[in-house]
C-alpha cells in the first residue's frame, strides 16, 4: 500500500513541540504523541535486508505499535480477524449501536476509565438482559462491543458497536433460537433499560467517590447539584440504534475489518497541512452522510485526535455472553452442533502472522524481489534520542 502525501505523524512532528509547549499534557497523551512522532522512524531503530546476488537494499524501522497510531493498526487488526474467523456463526448478524447523551459524555471526558467501564457493563446487561426476556427472544446470547469515542468531525462523542449473531441458546441448552428475519430485539426497549442502568450505576459511581469534576462541571461534586444535573438525562430518550443487518459470517467480517481497530482518524481522510491548517474529509451524518471538508488549525487538530487517547491497559474490544472468554470454546461449539454447521464450512482457518504480513504489503520479507535470491537481514539499533522508545500502552 502506498504512503499517503499527509499523515498524522507529519502534523506532530511539525507542531508537536509547539503544541506541548503550550499545553500541560499528562502522561498517556504525551505518550501517544511520541509514539506516533517517532513511529517508523530512526528514533525507534529497524534492519536493512541485503541481497547476496545483487544491489538490492531495504530499509525498514521499527513500528511504535501505539494503539492509537493510525499506521500500526493493519496487522493487528488482520490478526484478530484471522482469530475471530474460527468464532463467527452460520447466522444472520445484527449491529446495534449506544451512545452517551451530550451532559453524560462531559462527565466521561473527565472520568475516562469509570465511565467507559459501566459504558461497557450496562449495555453488555441491557442486550442479554432483554434477550433472555421470553417476551422478546428468549435466548441467550453473545456479542463483540467496541468501544469509539469520535465522530467524524473528530470531536468526543463516546458510543458502543456491538456485533450480535441473530439468535442463542434457550435456557436449557437443547436448542437454538433464531430471531426474526431482519429483526433483533426493539431499540425503544433497550434504550430506556439501558439509561436506567447507566444511570443507576453513575449515580453509584458518585456516591463511591469515583467520579472527578474539573472547570464547569466542578459544582457538580455537590449531590443536590448533581442529582439536578442528571434530572433532564432521566427523562429524555437515549440513542440506541439498530443498524440493518449484516446478512452471513462474511459481511460481519468485512465490517469488523473496519470498525476493530480504527483509530481517531485514518490517514487517508487528510488532505492538506499549510499554514498551519489541516484540511480532512469528513461525513455529515445529519445530512445523510454528506461528503465534506473541514479545515482547523493544527493545535486544534492535536487537540481533538488527542481527545480520544484511551487510559493505560483499557480493553476496548470485548467479548460477552456466549463469546465471553471463560466459556467461549464449549458454548460456541454447542451452538455449531446445534445449528448442524461444521467448523471447515464456516471460513478458512486463520493465517500465520508472518503470512499476513505478506499478504498485507504484497512483498515477501525473505526473498529479494529482483532476483529472487534469500535476504540477509542486519538490524539497527534504536537511538536514545530525543527519547527513549515510547510504550505501546
């Protein structure tokens, strides 16, 4: 895949320093920041692949594997795709999305960590809860959730993807239940059992002492403040919504290869950087996805992309219900005995990490590509300066 003319990194390197100057980060934003700065680069240190027959050189350095690094998500994210192939059920797939009212998302900007924990719980809750409700489905079910805290105009907006197989277990395991065709569960019944859960478990949160009030929000540590804060979020509708379904275990797997591991933004999506100005494209969803591009200066760009930097070691992938990981192997082979689908009928067996590299650059990384002779690979040292080689948490 070619470099695109402009890339995240381009616009740190150039108005990093200045931006970090200006602005107190704490530690994971800066983090981020050198990790990307450096990514690729000398700073992080690479090999050289010689050719013994000719005068064929290649030059590669290390990659930051920061998360949060637009150019170190293909292999990652072809790697967990080849792993979840092995997973997927012969079934329709449903996506259905939660998303943080406006006054909850500004208590989440502060509250990283907590909040996006009982993001992840009372949606995880809210699906099976309603699914196992005979009234509905009846089944037990399972589900990805990932979790994306951007819009397209890169500002914060926190909200939950869960990817859902069409159907489950009934209760004693005999048997599976498929939904309606097209049909999950009713978004109107989720949404409100979802804002009674979210709020009942902040509201516990606050009274734990774990939330954090900073600038406006600050007199919100009083609970008569608070409470009335919250009073208006009670009462109106929360955005749950429910995408049109997939279809089979091919087109969830297209999705996810989209939706896993992006980042902020992708590189492709930038266009220019001059003057100081970073121009991208972008979608307006509320004009039916009308195509558009936005210019801001650079200190606003870094401000936004690093608005979405996520707290150390937090999983923003996971597996619930029947894909829980404590029981995932036994109760998806259930569900294949039960559906009467063999695993080899399903998707091709994963691929080895060094056959997806390949396939990904479209270059083999031992054989020279002008002669075809073996490469000998020397590998060069990483510098300590500027830094040392950022983490990749």
């Amino acid at each position: 895949m070619a470099r695109p003319p402009l890339e995240v990194a381009d616009i740190f390197r150039r108005h990093g320093s200045a931006f970090r100057r200006k602005h107190r980060l704490v530690r994971q934003p800066l983090r981020v920041m050198r990790a990307i700065e450096a990514c690729r680069t000398s700073v992080l240190g690479g090999h050289v692949e010689e050719c013994g027959h000719c005068d064929f050189t290649r030059i590669s350095y290390n990659s930051c594997r920061n998360r949060h690094c637009p150019k170190c998500q293909s292999l990652a994210r072809a790697q967990w795709l080849a792993d979840r192939k092995a997973e997927l059920l012969p079934v329709e797939y449903f996506h259905v999305v939660f998303t943080l009212p406006e006054p909850v998302a500004a208590i989440a900007f502060h509250n990283k960590e907590t909040v996006y924990h009982l993001l992840f719980r009372t949606a995880s809750q809210t699906l099976l809860t309603i699914a196992a409700d005979p009234k509905h489905l009846g089944a037990e079910i399972g589900f990805f959730a990932i979790l994306h805290t951007w819009g397209q105009n890169l500002l914060y907006h926190p909200h939950l993807h869960c990817v859902v197989p069409g159907g489950g277990l009934s209760d004693d395991h005999q048997r599976w239940i498929a939904c309606r065709p097209g049909f999950f569960l009713p978004v109107r019944v989720l949404s409100r059992l979802f804002r009674r859960l979210f709020l009942e478990a902040l509201e516990k949160a606050f009274h734990q002492g774990r939330l954090q009030f900073f600038g406006e929000l600050e007199p919100l540590r009083d609970p008569a403040a608070f409470a009335s804060y919250l009073a208006p979020v009670r009462q109106a509708e929360w955005v749950v919504y429910a995408k049109p379904p997939f279809g089979g275990p091919h087109q969830v797997l297209e999705y996810l290869g989209r939706y896993t591991h992006r980042v902020a933004i992708s590189n492709q999506r930038l266009v220019a950087l001059e003057d100081g100005q970073v121009s991208f494209r972008w979608k307006d969803y509320r004009r039916h996805d009308q195509p558009k591009l936005m210019t801001i200066p650079a200190e606003e760009f870094i401000r936004r992309f690093l608005l979405h930097t996520l707290p150390p070691g937090f999983q923003r992938i996971r597996h619930c219900g029947l894909l829980a990981n404590r029981h995932r192997r036994h109760k998806l082979a259930l569900c294949r005995q039960l559906l009467s689908t063999p695993l080899t009928d399903l998707l091709p067996q994963p691929a080895a990490s060094r056959d997806l590299r390949e396939a990904l650059t479209g270059e083999s990384n031992r054989i020279c590509p002008q002669c075809g002779a073996p490469l000998h690979r020397r590998i060069l040292l990483a510098y300590r300066w500027p830094a040392r080689p950022p983490d990749s948490s």
